[in-house]
C-alpha cells in the first residue's frame, strides 16, 4: 500500500451570516492576516494554515447548547489565561454564554456569527 495520502487539506471553510466581520474577528483573535474580504466571502491566512468564510442567505447559527440540534463544527482554541483569552475575544465581538459545562478547564465562547469557539488552557 502507498504511503502517500490521498488527499491533503487545503483549508478550512465556514458558512457565515457576515464573512467580512468573521474575517475581521479571527484575524485579530488569531493573530493571523485577513487575505480576502468582501461581502460574500473572507479569508484569513496564519501559521501556514487558512480560514475562509461564505455568505450563507438566511444563515442561522447553532445554537449553544442545544442536545437536539446538530453541531455543525467547533474550533479549539488554545490559550495561556482563560479569563484573559475571554475578555479579549469577547471586546472583538465573541461572547460568551451562561451554559459553560468545563469552566475550570475551557471556556465556550461564541463567534460573531454565533458558532461555538472553545478555549482551552495550552499544556505547559
């Protein structure tokens, strides 16, 4: 069997409500380079990896937390302080709910758009 995959990730892509503010948050959250931006699709590149964004008409988001919906994806931030990541994510437009299930080891927030982004603690 050959070794070689077959396929490689490209990136990664998002519905959005508003690709240009989504853009605009994870720059700034990831420390990464808004490439693309207009009303109908962002893109922001960082640490050789890439996040595009696509207006979705009508987009609604998950909701947090709801067992009956599907999940449509999270992503996992790693971060130094918890309560410091969370202010400053959320003073960029995140926010973050009531529910938190793990408080003392991640936090949920939620994206401008409304998904889902966790915070967790980096290893030491």
């Amino acid at each position: 069997m050959d070794s070689k995959p077959a396929a490689t990730l490209a990136m990664l892509n998002i519905d959005s409500g508003d690709p240009a503010r989504q853009a605009r948050f994870y720059a700034n959250a990831l420390g990464w380079e808004i490439t693309y931006s207009d009303d109908n699709y962002g893109m922001v590149e960082g640490d050789g990896q890439k996040i595009g964004f696509g207006r979705i008409d009508e987009f609604r988001p998950a909701q947090w937390p709801d067992a009956a919906g599907a999940k449509r994806f999270h992503l996992d931030l790693q971060v130094d302080d918890l309560d410091l990541a969370a202010k400053t994510l959320c003073a960029l437009g995140a926010s973050q709910p009531d529910f938190q299930p793990g408080a003392a080891r991640w936090r949920v927030l939620l994206d401008p758009d409304g998904q889902p982004i966790c915070l967790s603690l980096r290893a030491s």
